[in-house]
C-alpha cells in the first residue's frame, strides 16, 4: 500500500518557521529537564547531537557520528551495553547513554532499540517509572522492526505501535511532552548494519526489494503518525522534511551527516519550544537566508526520495554549510544573555506536514497534548512544572 500526499503539487521546504538555536538558547530552554531519547542508530545522532549543542555551537564530525558504543562521547557516559558488553549488530544489542551537564541542570539519556515494543521496553518503562519522571520524550523505530522480524513484520510493528503508545500513555506523567520522529527518508541503496548478511545480499543485487523497504517505511510511518494521533502525542515528520536532502545522506542510504542532523535539532527544538509555548528570539540573518541555505535541499519536482549516484559522502561533493547564527542584537552588556520569552497564553500554530490523518477508534483519554503540527490539538497554557526528582550522577 502507498500512500500519497492530498495536494500533489510540488512545494519548496519550508523554512522561515524554523529557529537557529545557539547552546546558549538550548541550555536555557532544556534547564532543569530530564530528556529520554529512544531509538535506533540515527537517534543515537540525534541524542549526540544534543547533547553537543548543550555544549558548544560546533557539528559534530563523521568520527563522532560513526562512533558505536564508546565509552565517554562529549562529557557524556556509557550507563550500559556497547563496548561495556559486546559489540555487535544483532536484535539484542544494547546501549543506554546519559549525559548531566555540570550545573546539574540538564539530564539527557539514550536507550538504543531494536524493536518499538519488548520485553526490554518494558524495563525502561519501569526505569522511568520508579526513577525520575522525564519531561521530554523523543522516540522512533521502524527500520529494525520492518526488516529483522520475520515476513509479518509490517503487521508485528502495527500492534507494537498500538502498545508502545499505550503503555507510554499510562506510564509519561501528563506533563511530559512526547515526540513520535517519523522515520527519515531511505536511498535506492540500502546497506545499512541493521540488515542481515543475507538480506544485504539480496537488497544490493535486487533493487526492487530496496524499493519495498523504501515503500514499507513510508507506510510504517502513516501507521505510526496515526496512532500516535490517536494517543495524543506529537508527531514530527521528519520523513517529509528530509525528502529533498539526499545530498546530506550517506551512501548506506540510512544515516545522515552532520549538517542534516544540525537541521534536525533545530526542528525538534523549534517543535518543543512550540508545544511548551517559548516565543524564541527573533534575527536578522544576512542577506534575509538562515541556515540551511536553499542548496541544503536538492528540489527537484520529480524527486523520489532517491539518491542520485553523484550526490551522497563522497570527496566530490563540497557542501559548505551556511553562517552560525548571529548574536542576538540587544543592549545586555557582552557576556550576559537575554532569556527566552515564555508564552503565557495559547502557543503559536504552525502547520508545516502535507499529512491528513484522520480520527480513527475510540477516543483516547483527555491527556494534555501539545502540537498542533501534525495532529489538531489543543495545548498547555502553562509551563509543566520543573523537574524536581533526584538527578543521578
């Protein structure tokens, strides 16, 4: 089954609803928050990235985005699994990551899974649970799930979707804002270590089964903005965003380089400021273009979301990525920093996803939901209340 947009018509991505955070911004608008980040290899990328621009405006590199396992990545620790244990590219690898900034005012860990819903879920739940509560969660599988369990797998995934969402329902406090990332765009080759041996083989000499992960993944992700809808849970669409930023992905037609990954936290801290109501800062970029120029985006109206073979990691792509955000113009003297300006009314709403998701099943139960992006909902007035649990080490 594919599933296509409403409005066929080709759009330019859309861009001036995005904010450039700088760490300091980051810092500020992640104080005194516990976030959980949940997934497969690119939200490692994502909790790394983070974790980076909780530190210094800097990218990160293709050492540090290859890295797997290591013990210390930016002042942060290996907690469990990875090179604590074995390394490999089985079902039941493991690797949680935690990283506490040295006021002690933010806490940001990583769970690596697998599949959306197991056993293993289950005892991060409890973790979370019987520990401090989180007030950010950003979670995605779909890549594992569709390609290592078996030919029913598109099925399986439905009903762990359905549980996932469930269980984090019953378990996230109501003032936890929850983040479903959709999954982001796969290439005509797919050679990522989530496949098999065998499946490598089959996929890299028959293209049209890497055609069918592409396709599943695409349906994967209408199943799981659903019922994430369905849940009340916020929906970023990663997938539709990325779609024209092939030149950014790597050839294993999986993982994404550093610039895409900057792009990315800038959406989903953009979407969180959203939800949580924060008016962010407003600025002046030169010659009226932020960061990503229009190049980040290779628009194409016929684009397939595939990568054409001059394009990917190699030597011959020179990209060079636009200017940092300027410094917020202000009379503050140097050294100090203007803080973020909090919404006290209804935060904005900004739709930004071609995706029409319809209501389907019983109504969920009224939990406070924060984005309008993807779902209609309403929102939090107010700020949730700071994290006040016992800030491990």
């Amino acid at each position: 089954m594919v599933f296509c947009l409403e409005n066929e018509e080709a759009r330019r991505p859309l861009g001036s609803t995005m904010v450039q955070f700088q760490a300091s911004e980051v810092q500020q608008l992640l104080h005194n928050k516990f976030v959980v980040i949940l997934g497969d290899s690119i939200q490692r990328a994502v909790y790394k990235d983070l974790v980076l621009l909780l530190q210094k405006d800097s990218l990160l590199t293709a050492a540090q985005l290859k890295a797997k396992g290591e013990l210390s990545f930016e002042q942060d620790q290996l907690m469990a699994g990875g090179q604590l244990g074995e390394l490999h590219n089985g079902t039941q690898y493991r690797e949680v990551r935690q990283f506490c900034s040295g006021s002690g005012h933010h806490l940001v860990r990583f769970y690596f899974l697998t599949r959306v819903y197991s056993e293993y879920l289950e005892g991060i739940l409890e973790e979370l649970t019987y520990g401090p509560a989180p007030d950010l969660v950003i979670i995605n599988s779909c890549l594992w799930d569709l390609s290592r369990y078996g030919r029913c797998s598109m099925e399986s995934y439905r009903e762990n979707l359905e549980r996932v969402f469930m269980r984090m329902d019953q378990v996230l406090p109501d003032s936890c804002l929850l983040v479903w990332n959709m999954a982001m765009p796969l290439g005509e080759r797919v050679t990522g270590g989530f496949l098999l041996p065998e499946m490598l083989h089959f996929i890299t000499q028959l293209q049209p089964l890497a055609g069918s992960l592409r396709r599943d993944v695409v349906e994967g992700n209408f199943y799981s903005a659903t019922l994430a809808g369905d849940h009340c849970f916020d929906v970023l669409d990663l997938h539709f965003h990325f779609r024209h930023a092939v030149q950014h992905r790597h050839r294993d037609g999986v993982h994404w380089d550093q610039h895409a990954h900057r792009h990315l936290s800038h959406l989903l801290l953009t979407h969180v400021a959203d939800a949580w109501g924060v008016e962010l800062p407003k600025r002046d970029y030169p010659h009226g273009q932020p960061f990503p120029p229009h190049e980040f985006f290779n628009f194409n109206p016929t684009e397939d979301c595939s990568m054409p073979p001059h394009l990917g990691c190699s030597p011959a792509v020179n990209f060079v990525p636009g200017p940092l955000p300027p410094p917020v113009s202000s009379p503050i003297p140097h050294g100090q920093h203007r803080g973020l300006a909090i919404h006290r009314g209804m935060p904005r709403c900004i739709h930004t996803s071609p995706y029409h998701v319809p209501r389907t099943g019983a109504p969920c139960r009224q939990r406070p939901r924060h984005s309008d992006r993807l779902i209609h909902t309403y929102k939090l007035d107010k700020w949730p209340p700071p994290h006040s649990g016992t800030w491990p080490g």
